[in-house]
C-alpha cells in the first residue's frame, strides 16, 4: 500500500515522511524515527504500517530491509495471540492509551522467548478522529532474566537461611544484629525483635568470653582472620547454652560495608554429658583410690589381727577359731560398705552387722543398741566394726554374754557442732569381773584403732559388775 502525501489532512507528519523517501517534509525527523533507539511503529486505523524504525525490525528479529509500508500487521504476524489484538482493537475503538512497564512476556515465531516493554496510544487526525496508533517496544529480555536469577537466588537464599538447621545471623562491625534466622532465635531463646534490637555481646555470657569475642570480630573485620570457631556459653531467657560459633567475614564490595555471618549450633547436651562424664570420672577415681587405701588398711589390719593372735594363742585350734571370728567381724562391714558404693555407713547398721553373731538366742533385750543417726566414713566403719567385734567376743568369752542372764548396752552420743563422738559399751549381770593382769591384744586393738583412724581414746573400766569401756572419737565426715 502506497503512503499518503504529508499534505494530505490528518496523517500524521512523519508516517508522511516516511511513507514517501522523496517527500522534502520533515527529513531530520525521518532520520530520527528510523535510528530511534528503540522500537517504533505507527499504523492506521486498519493496523497497516505506515512507518517503523529499524530497531523494531530487529526486536522483531527481521531485516532491516524488510518491506512493511502499506501492509496489515496480523499479516506481516499471523500469529499474533488474541489478547494483543484485543489490546489493538481497544485503543482504536476507545482512543485509550495502553503500556506495561514491567515486561511482558511473548514468544517470537522461532519459539524463542522474549520479554518486552511497551505502550500504545493512538493519534488523532485534525478532526480529532482516530487515525491509527502508535506503538513503543523496547526488549528488556536480558534485565527481565536477570531480574528473575536474582529473585530466584534470594529465594534460594531465603530458604536456606530460614531453614537452615543451625542458627545463622548477620552481625554489623559493631555487632548489631542485622538478620536471623528462626533457629537463631530458638537456641538463644529470645524473640526476632529482641535480638535485632541488640548486639551479638549483649548474649555473651562473661566479661572473658565478651573480650575475646571483641578481639575476635575486630580482628575478622579488619581481615587479619578469614573465620574462626569457638565454643561459647551464651544466656538465654530459661538459662545458660552452649553454643559452637562460626563467623567469617563477607565482604559485598562497592560501597557495602563488611559484615559478618555467624553460625552457630545449640550443644548443651553435648556439654551437660560431658560434665556428667567428668563427674562419674572424678567418682570413679576417687572411689579406685578409696578402695586402694581401704584395701591397704584392711590387709594391714588382717596382717596384725593375725600376728597377735598367733603371738597370744598357743593352741593353733583355738588361734584359728579367734583369727576366723575376727575375720567374720570385718567381712559384715564390708558388707555395708559395699551396699553404700563405699561411700560410709550409718553407725547403728554398722553396730547391728558386727554384733549380729554375738546376740543372744534366748529372749530379747541382752544386746542394746541405742544411739542418734551418725554417718562414718568409710575408714571410721570399718574401725568400729572391728572394735564391738572384739568387745562382743571378750563378752560372749568372759563377760555379760558368757551366762544366761547379763546384758550388753551400746549407746552413743553425738555433738554435730564438734562432730564429736562419745560411745559407751556396759556389761551387767555377767560372772564378777577380774581385771586382767595383762593387756591383751583386744585392748591394744581397741585403742590404737581409735588414736589412728577417729582421732579418739577408749577407757577401760573392769567393774565388779561389769566392764565399761568408754570411747571417744572425731568424725571426719559430718553426720547426713
């Protein structure tokens, strides 16, 4: 289709200009539509060109050269989809102006997609009717592809650092809080709002660690470290948390500022076992040294249990028969002493064990224990076992307990302030007591336990009536 003259009324000057090579009218702006820097095409009312700079040419990826002067647009474009013609027949019907400045997305005839800014609007004869529209288009294809790997890279972004298992924050250079994650939030136990209006050392848990974490970041900052790790405790709302840290510095360039990401992973549990660890460690130790020395002194008391015995005892019958029992003596409190993890024992359950051989068949009462609760240590037990042993065999061979009618009583005091101890052992109603003309070995036993083990004495008080042996001790332990 032939262009109309520019003299004709109401066509537009330069679809005039365009139209006719020849025409003198207007040709600087000739030049200027067919080296616009973007597309532009103008048509009449029936969509036939009537001008179109080369820049719309090659968006529309055709020859510069291509013929379009005079012919209909859905010709030239066949497959032009309905909603754009829609959009033409808007315009033209309504005189409306038309544009999407963002980008619309359209698929070319090769398949190719593209993404293209435009506007329409329509020009109007002298008359003011209709005469076409206008037509801007600009390819914003690379933008808009840019735009979107860069929306799809913060999702990314946006998914890994919500969703992330561990707790990652961005901390400015002086250790505001710039971001968090929700796992951030849930191993220091406070809120979003709580931690972005403070700083990474208002949640350090000492004035040591707060100094090292200053150091630290100045030192990330100032690119002397890449990263580092540490193990720190840090508060949180319902207490104390360890946490493992990892922060490195990220630097954005241009203008950006440094900044840096922390990491970091909730192991209270980890240290609690830890501690608990340590704990049963330095029980087991103690106990194994416990049981060392307690085993020491037990053969060392066996050792002289036996020497004495055999020195005192001719008879080699009755030697062993007095060796046996006392071993019987210490081998009840090991008993108590292994129930309680050799931790001690209460001195009643010590007194009962030792003198449960020597109590008398016929009829209760013979053989009192009566005393207030009192906690020995391990040592300590094992020494008054060994003493009411020794005292319940003298009895049960010479004293009290050698007839059918006398009684033994064993009482006790304790003052908790001094942690003083004081027993009394009585015998009544038993044969008239001689006193010994020599110390045996009982005695010596009884004494020396006492001075060595408790701190304490023993007294002996042969009575016509009945021995009375008076004994203080100092307990090392106070009493639980």
């Amino acid at each position: 289709m032939a262009a109309r003259s520019s003299t004709d009324a109401g066509e537009p000057p330069a679809a005039a200009s365009l139209g006719a090579a020849s025409s003198p009218t207007s040709p600087s702006l000739v030049i200027a539509l067919k080296h616009a820097p973007m597309g532009i095409a103008i048509f009449d009312d029936q969509m036939r060109y009537l001008a179109a700079s080369r820049q719309y040419l090659t968006d529309q990826d055709m020859p510069a050269d291509t013929p379009l002067l005079g012919r209909r647009h859905y010709d030239v474009f066949p497959t032009v989809p309905q909603v754009w013609r829609d959009k033409h027949a808007q315009v033209l019907a309504e005189g409306v102006e038309l544009r999407e400045d963002e980008g619309d997305r359209y698929v070319d005839r090769n398949g190719k997609v593209h993404w293209v800014r435009w506007s329409m609007a329509p020009w109007r004869t002298e008359d003011g009717r209709i005469g076409g529209l206008v037509l801007y288009t600009e390819m914003v294809t690379a933008a808009i592809e840019a735009k979107h790997r860069l929306q799809a890279a913060q999702a990314r972004y946006c998914a890994v650092f919500d969703q992330a298992a561990m707790g990652v924050a961005r901390v400015d250079g002086q250790g505001r809080f710039l971001e968090v994650n929700d796992r951030f939030c849930a191993i220091t136990r406070r809120d979003r709002e709580t931690l972005l209006a403070s700083t990474f050392m208002d949640i350090v848990r000492s004035e040591d660690d707060l100094a090292t974490v200053v150091t630290q970041g100045q030192a990330l900052l100032s690119g002397e470290l890449d990263t580092y790790a540490v193990e720190r405790r840090v508060d949180g709302r319902d207490g104390e948390v360890w946490v493992h840290v990892t922060a490195s510095r990220v630097d954005p360039g241009g203008e950006g500022r440094p900044y840096l990401v922390v990491i970091i992973s909730d192991i209270t549990a980890r240290k609690q076992v830890e501690a608990e660890q340590r704990h049963y460690q330095d029980q087991l130790r103690l106990l194994i040294n416990e049981l060392n020395h307690r085993v020491k002194n037990t053969l060392a008391t066996v050792q002289s249990m036996a020497s004495q015995t055999l020195k005192t005892e001719p008879d080699p019958l009755v030697a062993f028969e007095k060796f046996e029992s006392r071993l019987m003596g210490l081998s009840q409190v090991h008993d108590v002493l292994t129930r309680e993890s050799w931790h001690g024992a209460g001195l009643c359950d010590v007194a009962e064990r030792a003198l449960a051989p020597f109590t008398p068949p016929e009829g209760e009462g013979r053989l009192t224990i009566d005393g207030p609760p009192v906690w020995l240590a391990p040592g300590g037990a094992l020494t008054m076992a060994l003493i009411f042993h020794e005292l319940a065999t003298n009895a049960l061979k010479y004293g009290a307990l050698s007839n059918g009618t006398g009684r033994v009583v064993l009482s006790w005091t304790y003052d908790a302030a001094s942690r003083d101890l004081a027993l009394t052992w009585t015998e009544t109603g038993g044969p008239p007591v001689i006193p010994p003309a020599r110390r045996g070995f009982g005695s010596r036993l009884i004494e020396r336990s006492l001075r060595g083990e408790l701190k304490g004495a023993a007294t002996m008080d042969y009575r016509p009536e009945g021995l009375v042996c008076t004994m203080r001790a100092t307990l090392s332990d106070p009493v639980t």
